[in-house]
C-alpha cells in the first residue's frame, strides 16, 4: 500500500472515529489523518489478537481495522484529557 493510499485511508478513518467520539469539530484535517494511520496500527494489533484485521491495502477490511484503531486511540486520548470515556 502506497503512502498516498496511507494519507486517504488514514484521512477517511480518522473523520470518521471524530464524528462517532464527538471531536469533529476540533479535529483538522492533519490530525484525522495522524489519527486514522496511528489507528489503522492499533486497529490491526487488537484484531490481530482476534484473529483477523490486517491492513493489507485500500478495501472494506483496512478501513474498519483503522475505524476499530482509531476510535480506540480518541477514546484513551478523551480518558486522559477529561479522566473519563464519552
């Protein structure tokens, strides 16, 4: 997977996770993307635990892998900032 294909998918994944956590409106663009790739990582690391979930390009799979990843990393992000999970 190519780094364009990296940047789009992580981009996608990462305003996704923002709007289902309720941060869209104080993400930018840069970081859905920084967060999308860092959670396509934890995404494919705890589904991999399960038995599925790699990231193995630009499809249906790799994009919830980094949707599950994603969310899961605003959601520790939001534990530390506000001391709770919303």
């Amino acid at each position: 997977m190519g780094i364009l294909s990296w940047i789009v998918l992580g981009a996608l994944a990462g305003w996704v996770a923002s709007m289902i956590m309720g941060k869209n409106s104080s993400m930018g663009l840069l970081t859905n993307i920084v967060v999308g790739i860092i959670g396509a990582f934890i995404g494919g690391y705890v589904m991999g635990l399960f038995g599925g979930g790699q990231v193995t390009g630009f499809n249906l799979q790799s994009f919830l892998t980094a949707l599950v990843g994603a969310v899961i990393l605003l959601a520790i992000g939001n534990l530390f900032s506000k001391g709770r999970v919303r």
